[in-house]
C-alpha cells in the first residue's frame, strides 16, 4: 500500500509542478481502491472506483468560462469498464460535479456535462462545460479541490491485467481546452493498472449455530447459501465430515441407516469462489441422529410390530433383532419380554427407552463381558463366544473349543485391541472416507492410515459384517517410509464398529467366514 501512495503523489507531483502559476488540473485515484501485486500497486476490480480530477485557479483572475473535454479507454484486451450511479449530475448518475461546479454554483449563466458514448462502451467521452456573466465565475485561490468524480467497476477474469487512461479529448481543431487564455493544459495520458482482485471468501448466511438433527430414517438435506459482495459463482465442498455436498447449489445430504442411530457427526463445509477454489469461507456444525431404540425389526418406526418381532425371536424361532442394542430398551443386558412390555409401555404410556449403545456400554472394567452368537458359514455351525474383560488391560476370548488372551489400551479415545502392538483391532464407531489414525511405538515405528474408499458387504448378512474399508498406509520404521494400501474388514457387535487388523504374526479373533451378532452384555460401571 505505501507503494501505492507514492505512485499516485509522484502523479500528483509532476503535474503541480509544471503547472506552477498556471491552472492545475489533475486525476486523482484514491490509495483505497489499490491493492499491492507483487510490488505493483493495482486497482482492484468488481468494486465501484472513484475517478476524481483536481483542479486549482492559480491565475489571479475569476474564470468566467471552461470546456474540459475527456475521454477514457483501456489498453491491454477488449474488456470493458462500466459507469456506477452514484446518483450524480451525467444521465446514468455517475459523474458528481462538486464545490461550485454543480448547476447553481460558480457559472450562473450555464453548467452541465455532453455525453459521448457514456454507457461503458469504449471509447466514452465527456465534456464539462461552465459560463458565467460578468463578476461571478471559478475563483482564483481557492486551492486543489475535486471539482469532478467519474464511478466506475471493473470485470475481469482471473489474473487479466489491463490499463485504463484518462486523457483529453480532441474532438476538432477549436474544439478542446475552450479557457480564456492562459489555457492550462492537462498532460495525459494517464493510466493506472488494473487487475482482478479477489477479495475476501464469501461467508455463509445460514450456518446451523450449533446442530441439526434428525432420525436415521430420515437422513439429512439441509441447502447451503452464501454470499459475498461481488455475486461470484460458488464452489461447495465438505472439508470433513460425512455425507455429499452439491458443488453448485450447496445442497448437503447425509442417507442414514439404522446403524448410524444415536450417533453424532463433526462436520466442516466450506464455500470457497470458483475463481479461488482454495480460499474458503467455513461453516461448522454438528449433525445429530437420533437412537433407534425400540426398533426391533430394522424397519426405521417404532410400533406394535417390533412387539411382535421380539415375542416372535424369543418364543417362535423368529429372526433375530437387527441390532442387539435397539432391542434391549428395558436395558438389562439381556433380550427378554421386558424388553417388549417396555415398548408397549414408551407407545401408551409415554415412558422412556432404553438409549444405551456400545459407545456408553463398552467400559472394559473388570467383569464386564459380551457374549456373541458366531455364525460359521464354511462349515454351517451356530455357537457363541464370550468376551470377557479379566484385568487391566485383559480381553478373555472364549470359543467352544478354545481361549484367547488379548491385550488392550486406550489411546486417542481409540480402544485398541492385540497380544502385542502393533494391535489386531481398534474398537470405533463407522469410520469415513478421509478419517485418518495414527499408531506409534517410540523408537521404533510410526503407522499413519487414511480410509481410501468404503466397498459394502453384498453378501454377507445384514447387520453382522457391514463393510470392507480400503486404507491407504503409510509407516516409517527406522526413519524408512513405506506406503502400501490394503483392505480391512470391520464387523458390527449390536451397534458399534471394531475394524479388524491381520498381522504376520496374529491369530485375528474374526475370520473371513465367520460373522458374529451381540446377544448379552454386561458392562460394570
């Protein structure tokens, strides 16, 4: 900016001086509407610019008469410039004359603008044109003084450069600076630079204050607007969180499902111009779903027949519920008929169900245990497993014909499971495309994994397996970077997610073709 300045005083300089004892006239931009590019001071487009010209009387005599004709162009490309009304003296409002220039002010016999071509199309023109009669007229003495201000706005595409001049007009010999002698004399052209500005990003005008919510069978459509003062097209994007987001419309839609229920999502959005798609204005929020407890049989409403499903699973041999955790409302830890008298009892009654999920339920105290019903599906066989938490930082895997020790820890919120690190399981909710961990054993290496890509289970029971995740991993032992991508399985106990990891060297607690369903938990508070 102080760049700026001292380019336009060195303009102002010349002019004042070779024009001493004389007229000054003299365009004026103000440092306001320059911006510093690269050490080049330019004036910013897509806003109004004030275009003064300055002039003094240092004649010693009242003027009784002045023509000042003016033209502006642009040098550089075909881009145009476009008048902004200001409510000012031209026919489209926007040239201002000002302290005694006006109609009514210094010229009493007449004041008033001819228009050449003033509606932006180059090359435009104007002449000002005051009389007046004998003892009245423009002053000697008065000093500098803008006497008439041009409004104009710039549009141009990213990183286009042009010059726009100010300079007089020849419209004929006879015809130019009509002044009583000494004619004063206006020493154009004068041209400034100009470039597209990008000013800064638009901001939102309806980000959610603090959450949005809904139930999983609805899912999420909430229509994003932002603004900026220049109208500029919009780039919508999600920086995190889940969901797709409508690039031009800004619309955002989540599709939840019954495994999402009771969950609640970060979620970041930015909006950024097309012309700058890495600058963003930001909005965050978060987005709420709420329980599905009650429903039974996974059909997203909560009503007589998950009554029906559950007295079905306990005394008819029916399907099982799709999540454990929606099922136990009466919040025993076990399914039985409470559970269903319960659910009578929230439809008629208006008490309250139980909301608990693996995310309050999975303590690892002392005591606490989930037992599973394990499906086989190579060898057709039905048996269960009891996980057991024995100790600090002790799981107990109890099978049929075997038991498995595995050590956990907590780290990050992230409860991770293995007889040694690196661990074989991270207990979580859903990861998302783009959510990232990382594992580090000091000293020796360093695990960073990125979710690549999300491929669902077509064929594997509902409920029970859900995903496959594919990781993009990056891991540095002994200062030595190796990248490789592979693919995780993830199963679902009730509600929550555990990602599975296979290492060389483990025994995974969950094969390929194995799937597994929550029946009872106890967890020690």
């Amino acid at each position: 900016m102080r760049k700026s300045i001292l380019f336009l005083l060195g303009l102002f300089l010349i002019c004042l001086i070779g024009l001493q004892g004389a007229t000054t006239i003299v365009p004026y931009v103000s440092p306001l509407y320059f911006y510093d590019v690269n050490g080049t001071p330019m004036i910013r487009t897509q806003i109004p610019v004030r275009f003064e010209i300055k002039m003094a009387n240092n004649d010693g005599f009242t003027r009784q008469n002045v023509s000042i004709p003016l033209t502006f162009y642009i040098v550089g490309s075909d881009y145009n410039f476009y008048p902004v009304n200001v409510g000012g003296n031209s026919s489209n409002g926007s040239v201002e004359l000002l302290n005694g220039f006006e109609p009514g002010g210094f010229w009493d016999l007449g004041s008033g603008l001819t228009e050449f071509g003033w509606d932006g199309v180059l090359p435009d023109g104007i002449c000002y044109n005051g009389s007046s009669s004998v003892g009245n007229g423009w002053p000697s003495g008065l000093g500098l003084q803008t006497y008439m201000a041009f409004n104009f706005r710039f549009v141009l595409p990213w990183d286009n450069e042009i010059y726009f001049c100010i300079d007089s007009a020849g419209y004929g010999e006879g015809y130019e600076w009509l002044f009583e002698e000494p004619s004063p004399v206006f020493q154009g052209p004068f041209c400034y630079p100009v470039m597209y500005w990008f000013p800064e990003p638009p901001q939102f005008t309806n980000c959610p204050s603090m959450s949005i919510g809904t139930n999983y069978a609805n899912g999420f459509q909430y229509n994003f607007n932002a603004t900026d003062p220049y109208g500029t097209p919009y780039n919508f994007i999600i920086i995190e969180g889940p969901g797709t987001i409508n690039s031009f419309t800004g619309l955002w839609t989540f599709d939840t499902d019954i495994s999402e229920a009771g969950d609640t999502y970060d979620v970041i959005v930015g909006v950024s111009t097309v012309s700058h798609p890495n600058e963003y204005g930001e909005c965050s929020y978060t987005a709420d779903i709420a329980s599905a407890a009650g429903d039974v049989n996974g059909d997203m409403k909560v009503n007589i027949l998950d009554i029906v499903a559950i007295i079905n699973y306990l005394y008819k041999g029916g399907p099982p519920p799709v999540h454990f955790y929606h099922a136990d409302v009466y919040g025993g830890g076990i399914l039985n008929l409470l559970d269903g008298l319960q659910i009578l009892k929230y439809l008629y009654k208006g008490e309250s169900l139980n909301e608990r999920n693996i995310k309050d339920d999975y303590s690892l105290r002392q005591g606490s245990f989930w037992k599973y019903e394990r499906f086989r599906t190579d060898e057709n066989i039905t048996d269960t497993v009891v996980v057991t938490v024995t100790g600090y930082g002790t799981l107990r895997y109890q099978y049929p014909d075997t038991t498995i020790y595995k050590h956990f820890d907590i780290v990050n919120e992230m409860i991770y499971i293995g007889s040694n690190a690196p661990y074989d399981f991270v207990y979580d909710m859903p990861a998302t495309v783009g959510e990232s961990w990382t594992i580090e054993d000091p000293g020796y290496y360093i695990i960073h994994d990125t979710v690549a890509a999300i491929q669902a289970f077509d064929d594997l029971p509902i409920g029970h397996v859900e995903d496959a995740y594919q990781i993009l991993r990056s891991t540095v032992i002994a200062g030595v970077e190796v990248t490789s991508t592979f693919r995780e399985e993830w199963f679902a106990p009730g509600f929550g997610m555990v990602k599975l990891f296979i290492w060389n060297s483990e025994v995974p607690t969950v094969q390929f073709d194995e799937s597994w369903r929550l029946i009872q938990y106890n967890a020690v508070k």
